[in-house]
C-alpha cells in the first residue's frame, strides 16, 4: 500500500508513511481520542471502509473486464465513496444541509446499517465480517464534524499499490504499531501484542504450508496469522494457492471485544479476505457470534499462540478440562494439544512454570499429557525482558513440539542471558546461531539435548 497526497507526490518511505498515519492519530488525539485504546478502534473501522471500497472497485473493474456479474457488499449511500470521499454524493448533499447532519448520518444510519449487516437475510462472508468490524462501534468518537472530515480526507489519500515491500513499509505493518501502542497501554502480559520477532521466529521454525489450516485460540489483534499469512503467500505457486490461503487456512478465537473488531481488519488489511474469528471465551466455550467460525475444521495442522499468562478461570471454564486448574495458560495448552490433528505442530509461548512447576496436581498432569502425547522437540529460554513492552516481565520459554508421538529427547536453547529492554528489544539477529543449530539439533554453549525426566515428569504433589 502507498499513500499520495493531493499533489501527488507519493509517499514511498517508511518514515513518512508513519508521519503520515501518525498525522492522523493527532487529529483523533485532539478529537477525544486521548490515547491509543481509544484512538486504534476509530481508526480501525475507517481504514477498514476505505480499503474495503478500493478493494471492491478493483474487484468489480475486473469482472467488468470478464462480462462477469460482481455484487458490492456495501450498496449506496454507505460505500466509502459516497459518504467519505471528498466528493462523494452523499458527503456532498449531507454538507450542503443543515448543520450536523454529517455527523447524525455517520451516528444513526451508516453504523447502525453497518453493525446489522450480518442479520440480513443471505448475509455473505464478507458482509459478516463488516458487521462484526463494527460490533463494538456505538457512534464515532470524533467530537467534532470538522475534525472527522479532516480525519476521513486523510484516510482517503491512502490508496492500495502495487509498491516493491522492499523499498515501502505496506500500511499493514505501520498499523502493527499503533496496535503495539494499543499493547503497551493496556498492560495485560502481551495478550494484545507478540513482539514481531518473536512471531516471525515461531512461524518460521513450524514452517506451515499451503493446504494446512493454522489456529490460535486466543488470537488478540492477529499477529500469528497475519504472519503467516505473509509468510505462506511465498510459497504460492498458482492463483488457487492464494485463494486457499485467503478463504480457508486461517482460524482463531478473541474474547474480548475491544480487540474482536480489530483482529478482523487487520487480518483483512493484511490480505485475508475471509478471517475466520470466533467470538467467545474458547476456555468456556460461550460464543457472543460464530459466524465466522462456521465449517470450521474440529482439528487443525498448525497451532501458533500466545496464551495470557497469569490469568485465573473459574470454575465454569474449568468444568471444560481433564486436568483442571485456574491458571489460565495450563488450560490453554491442554486445549491446543486436543485442538491439533495427529501430526499436526505447534509453536507456543509459555512462561516458565508451566514446566518446571511441580506444587500443583494440574500443572503436573498437563505437563505428562504433553511429553506422552506429543514430541517436544524444542525448548528456548528467552530473556525476561522480551514482553516488558507489553506490560509484562514474566519468565518465558517458546515450546514447539508435535502431536501423535511421545517425547524421547528435547533439544533446549538458551537466550536467557541476554540483557533485553524497552530501548534493546530481542531481534532476528539474536536467532541466527539457533537457526543454524536446529536443523541437526547440534549441542553449543547455548544448547543442549535432554531427557523429559528433566522437566521431572514423574513428580506427584
């Protein structure tokens, strides 16, 4: 994606793409958008309208071009282009009317219209998902009717194009940093945001493949798949693998609805035209709307997640498990493991009791049920640093492991040492030497082979 302001000079720079998106943060943050947890949801739905019409305008030139029949999702007035766009219809006949009719169109018709798409007799895939865009949008937060069209003219000049990634950050990762704000601000253990590194190391060392479904349980603004969406597209040989990876690869779950909205478009603005999101309490098992769960697969190949750590469930998400504790990151790893097919893999983030705790009967028996059930072929020890941008300083450990087989050895590797702040976060850089132990499993000064009587599998309270 590129941006061209009205003199047309692009923009083809990732400083001044993010001057640019942050340009409009300032006009949300004057607007009664004080800070990020208030500022991102705006800008999210937004965006999502604005890619959401240049998309469909391709899309319908194209069928056009073939003498094919294209229905838009979005009918008059409430496309992009006939309320936002500087010289929209609409835009254009609310302006010239009587003061605040702008801004009582956008409160009681475009998003009411918007947020009941779903309940409209043979609602598509793509409608639901805009509903659900807009499930937790009540009205704009924007104060004033000059201020939101500042905000939308901005929005408009952002437009979709073909750019070498080499040379432009896309949009999709500036938004990743708002969403990083957004993570920082709500100080809840990195359940919003997985350091970027982190997540590109994960996916690569599980090495999904197109024609594989991927899941995370506990999806929070998207990280794991948007990622490894980016990073299967590579492999696509033919225009059916892009559509495999668009419409059927990628399932997740969000409780909360603060961050429902967003996963959704940003997994969208990432290039997944059908992210299945379930909304619920997967621990639990209440949905708030599953629509876009439906024909979803009971058992998935590959499994990338990071569960919040820390949490206490109840008895109502306990009642769901064998092994029943309230740590909600042990019950978590029990659902991933029955979540997965025979021979299906995993990479997950677990903080350091999970293995080695032994004071608790559940940490224990879950511990067992992953070392008989499945090979955990990988242990890495990261700093305790790594999610202090994300409010949190626990002890964790990346575990990768695969289900069908039990657990003979585990290959161990050791960051543990390094000194990570705010300022020197964990990078790519610090994984070079793993990626070149891996493959063989090869012992260093940071690694090592050993047995699963070391994580002390047979310790009973």
């Amino acid at each position: 994606m590129a941006v061209k302001r009205n003199n047309n000079r692009r923009i083809t720079s990732p400083q001044s793409l993010n001057v640019y998106v942050k340009g409009i943060c300032d006009i949300m943050r004057r607007s009664n958008c004080a800070g990020a947890l208030q500022y991102v949801p705006e800008l999210t739905w937004m965006l999502f309208l604005r890619i959401l019409d240049e998309k469909e305008t391709r899309e319908a030139e194209h069928a056009r071009a073939v003498g094919a029949h294209f229905q838009p999702s979005l009918e008059y007035p409430y496309r992009w282009q006939d309320w936002a766009s500087p010289d929209g219809k609409k835009r254009l006949e609310l302006q010239r009317g009587a003061f605040g009719g702008f801004m009582s169109f956008v409160n009681n018709e475009l998003i009411p219209a918007l947020r009941g798409l779903k309940d409209c007799p043979g609602a598509t895939n793509r409608q639901k998902v805009i509903s659900q865009v807009f499930s937790s949008v009540e009205k704009t937060r924007v104060d004033t009717e000059r201020n939101l069209l500042d905000i939308l003219d901005k929005i408009h000049e952002l437009r979709l194009e073909d750019v070498d990634e080499t040379h432009m950050f896309t949009l999709s990762q500036v938004y990743e940093g708002l969403l990083q704000k957004m993570g920082e601000k709500n100080n809840d253990g990195g359940q919003f945001f997985t350091p970027r590194q982190i997540i590109k190391v994960m996916v690569q060392v599980i090495n999904p493949k197109i024609g594989e479904t991927v899941y995370d349980p506990c999806c929070g603004t998207g990280g794991f798949l948007a990622q490894a969406y980016g990073y299967m597209s590579a492999q696509a040989q033919r225009a059916e693998d892009i559509e495999i990876l668009k419409t059927s690869t990628f399932y997740g779950r969000e409780k909360e609805d603060l961050v429902y909205p967003i996963v959704l478009a940003n997994l969208i603005l990432h290039g997944i035209d059908e992210p299945h999101i379930w909304h619920g309490n997967t621990l639990t098992g209440h949905e708030v709307y599953g629509g876009l769960f439906t024909g979803a697969p009971a058992l998935f190949d590959v499994v990338l997640t990071n569960p919040p750590f820390g949490g206490k469930e109840g008895k109502d998400a306990q009642t769901h498990f064998a092994y029943k504790t309230r740590a909600t990151q042990v019950l978590f790893l029990q659902h991933v493991i029955d979540s997965l097919k025979t021979g299906g893999r995993c990479g997950i983030v677990m903080d350091e009791g999970t293995l080695f705790r032994t004071t608790e009967t559940a940490f224990v028996q879950t511990k067992r049920k992953l070392l008989n059930e499945c090979d955990l072929w990988c242990v890495v020890s990261l700093p305790a640093g790594v999610f202090i941008n994300a409010g949190a300083a626990s002890k964790t450990n990346l575990l990768f492991f695969t289900k069908g087989q039990e657990t003979k050895e585990v290959w161990y590797y050791d960051l543990s040492d390094l000194n990570v702040t705010k300022k020197q976060p964990l990078t790519m850089e610090h994984f070079e030497e793993f990626f070149k132990l891996l493959p063989e499993r090869a012992a260093s000064e940071r690694s090592c082979v050993f047995l699963p009587k070391s994580l002390k599998l047979k310790t009973t309270t």
